[in-house]
C-alpha cells in the first residue's frame, strides 16, 4: 500500500492550519483530509511514489480558494480524484 511508502501525515490539516473558512473552518478540514485520504485509497498501488507526492501536493494547491471545498460529498471527491490520477497519468505519458 501507498502508506507503506508515504506518510499521509505529512499531508493532513488540523482546524489550526486550514486557515479562514466562514465559520466551517472543521468541515473545510473534515473534506480536505478526505480527499487526501480517498486518493490514498484509489491511487493504484503501481504508481511511482514520486509521481503520487506530486499527485498529494497537489490537492491543497487546488482546494485552498475553492469554497466548493466546504460543500463535498463523496460523489465530488471521487470525481476530483479521478480528475487528478487522469491529469497526471496524461502528464507522465508525455
């Protein structure tokens, strides 16, 4: 598994980094930890660990203005994360 080769914590928020949210401050770092764990889950285990560090640093990068981050649900984090392993398995096949 990817957490045998990388440290999720690395990665994770807490209320106290997340930064302003309007008050939804634990839900905007509820569903941003999600979409870092879900990536963790679907990522397959044959990708190279450096691609997939790219791959989680990705993800705050895009969701830090978003204020769509507060409104996900597993549908939409799916959807992202398929978005995601797409763009950068296109990136690594140029």
């Amino acid at each position: 598994m990817m957490y045998d080769h990388v440290d999720i914590n690395e990665f994770l928020f807490d209320v106290a980094e997340i930064g302003q949210w309007e008050g939804e401050e634990e839900l905007a770092t509820e569903n941003i930890n999600l979409v870092f764990h879900r990536l963790f889950e679907t990522v397959d285990q044959e990708t190279d660990i450096e691609l997939f560090r790219e791959m989680l640093e990705a993800i705050w990068p895009y969701w830090q203005y978003q204020p769509g981050l507060v409104e996900l649900d597993d549908e939409l984090i799916n959807h992202f994360i398929a978005f995601l392993i797409e763009e950068f398995s296109n990136d690594s096949d140029e």
